[in-house]
C-alpha cells in the first residue's frame, strides 16, 4: 500500500481505539496527561534503536512514536480543537517558513547562517503571536530534559558572547563545583542538608552539560553509552559470580570491586 492508504489505515484504526461504543476500554480511558510519557519514552527508543545502529528496530520505534502523533492527534478532534490534517499542514507550513532558501529568494553562505535565520524566524513568530519575551533565552522549552535545557540556555548564552572561551576554565569550574559538593557532604548527615546538596549538585550537572557542549559531544549520547557500559559490564560480573556458583549480592564489596576490575580487564584485552 502507498503510504497516503497506510496513513488513512492507521488514522482508521486509532479512531475505532477510541470509539465509545466498540472502542478500546484503555485507550477511552486516556487523555493527553496519560499519553504524554509514553510519547516521551518512545522518542527515547527511537533514540536507542538510531545509537544501537538497528535499522529494523527503528522502523518499528518510528511506528510507535507516530501512534503518539495520531492518538494526541485524534484526541484534540474528538475536542473539537484539531486534527491531525491541522498537525501535518502545521508543520509543512513551519518548514518551508523557515527554509526560505529552499523555498524562497534567500540566500546563505553554510549551515551556520541557516541557523541564524531559523532563530531569527523563530522570534518573529513568537513575536507575531503577541509574546513579549525579549530574552535570548525565549522559547526554551521547559518540557525538555533538563540535560538537553542546560545545553540549550548555554548555547542561547553563548550567541551574545556570554560564555567561557574554552574547556580549561570549564574543566576548572567543575572542580570548583565537585569541591562544594563535597563541603556540603561533609557537613553532616545527608539527611540534615539535603536542599544544599541539590543545588550544588545541580550546579556541577550544569557545569558538565557545558563541558560536553563545549566538547561538541552530545550529553544525552554520552550518557546513554555511560549506561550501556555500566549494564554491560554489571551483567559480566554476575555472569562471573555464577560461573562460580555465587550470586552477586553474596559477596562482599570488596569482591564485587575485583570483579569490576576482572571484567575491565577482559574488555580491555579483548
């Protein structure tokens, strides 16, 4: 089937999920509070599957996050409000207003100068709509990750020059900032300084997501490989503590720790 009659299939399927009468008793029960997670999540497995290099894997996820647009989208049609024609014909106008060298008589010189236009289309929009937030920090989205928000105000920041010239002093206020988290764990109980301990948390989290900018690395990548690292070579280690008839949790910490560095060992070998 062309994509147009799979489209309308999809969209046939999700209005009979929703039917009151023969529909689904799940998915009548939801509303756009109740599905706004798994649309979250399943942005994240298309990441996933795109890190994990799965080409199957992320036809499928791509399938998932579309049945998110669709049931937000049917949703708002059984309001009255939109439907997911008005999503579509949204976005289609959105691209080609902000492309106006695809679409229009602009021209630019790279990438760079593309996304100037792109913010600089932004703020007219923004402007057009009423919205009086002048800020170069206007439009982030607080819905973001708050990894991907802290990138993004220190990009923003960054335009109008505030920001630091290079890694070095970066690197050098993360430690000042380590140094203060750890003034505070030593102040006594955990317990008794909890408030002081996330906000200094919070400032070395921020300090390191400009790191990772100013290293032009994506601090989401990072971190998911990070994860995948640590859930590998976990998985090694209780596969080594079987092996000799034990389970993981059995042995002590100091076992556990010689056996982090028996399977940092064999990767490195490998």
């Amino acid at each position: 089937m062309s994509a147009p009659a799979e489209l309308d299939r999809l969209l046939g399927i999700m209005a009979r999920l929703r039917d009151p009468q023969d529909g689904c008793p799940w998915d009548l029960q939801q509303d756009f509070a109740s599905i706004a997670p798994y649309t979250i999540e399943e942005a994240y497995e298309v990441a996933d599957a795109i890190d994990r290099g799965d080409l199957d894997d992320l036809c499928d996820e791509l399938g998932d996050l579309l049945l998110q647009v669709v049931f937000h989208a049917q949703m708002a049609s059984e309001q009255g409000a939109f439907g997911f024609a008005d999503v579509a014909r949204a976005i289609s106008d959105k691209l080609q207003r902000r492309h106006p060298h695809v679409f229009a008589q602009v021209t630019v010189d790279g990438a760079e100068d593309v996304n100037l236009n792109w913010e600089a289309i932004k703020r007219a929009e923004r402007a057009a709509k009423g919205e009086t937030d002048a800020s170069a920090l206007a439009g982030i989205s607080r819905g973001l990750p708050e990894w991907q928000r802290a990138v993004k105000l220190q990009s923003r920041a960054a335009r109008v020059g505030f920001d630091w010239p290079g890694p070095a002093p970066v690197l050098e206020k993360a430690r000042e900032e380590l140094d203060e988290v750890a003034a505070e764990f030593a102040r006594g109980p955990v317990q008794d300084n909890q408030a002081r301990l996330e906000e200094e948390l919070g400032d070395l989290l921020f300090v390191c997501a400009n790191l990772g900018r100013h290293a032009k690395v994506d601090v989401g990548a990072a971190l998911r490989q990070a994860n995948h690292k640590f859930e590998r070579r976990f998985r090694a280690m209780e596969a080594h503590a079987a092996t000799e008839g034990q389970s993981l949790g059995q042995l002590d910490l100091d076992a556990q720790e010689q056996l982090w560095q028996r399977v940092k060992q064999d990767e490195a070998g490998a």
